[in-house]
C-alpha cells in the first residue's frame, strides 16, 4: 500500500504500479506524517471503505515510510470475499 499524507481530501484514489513491477493500492490522507496521524488517518480511511472495524487493522511494515504493509485481522475466507466484493465496485 502506499500512502499519500497532506492530501486535499481523504481517499482510497487506486491501484500504483511499484518499481518492483507489483502493484500497490493507493491511500491518500488529509493528515500530515507527524506523530503517527497519517497512520491513524489510513487505517480510519480503510475501515470506512471496507466496513470493517479499525480494531481488525494495524500497520506491520512501513509505518515511516509511504509504502506499508498492513495485517487485517478476522475470517480469512470472509475478509477476501469482502475486499474482492469491494474491488469489483470501486476499481
């Protein structure tokens, strides 16, 4: 995932493509990186966006950085049929 703080609004805005040729969603943020807010901000803008509880999300990898990795906690079979349900109406 890759996030974009100090956006002009709060959005999941698409899929990037990463030097590594893999791909990564696209997470932008009105918050600024200080503190631990533009965290705070994508894990709120993801639990809106997927109606999942923010409680099931934490950052594991990249929490100073723009690229992250996040572990999405809950029933695995009922989590992808949720993103992939999600996926086909918002990409």
């Amino acid at each position: 995932m890759r996030a974009s703080p100090r956006a002009g609004a709060a959005r999941v805005a698409g899929i990037a493509a990463e030097a590594d040729g893999g791909a990564a969603l696209k997470v932008a943020v009105t918050a600024a990186p200080e503190g631990g807010k533009a965290n705070a901000a994508l894990l709120r803008v993801l639990a809106k966006e997927w109606g999942l509880p923010k409680s099931t999300m934490s950052i594991t990898g990249g929490t100073a950085s723009r690229r992250k990795t996040l572990f999405v906690s809950g029933d695995s079979r009922e989590l992808m049929t949720r993103l992939k349900r999600w996926m086909e109406n918002k990409l």
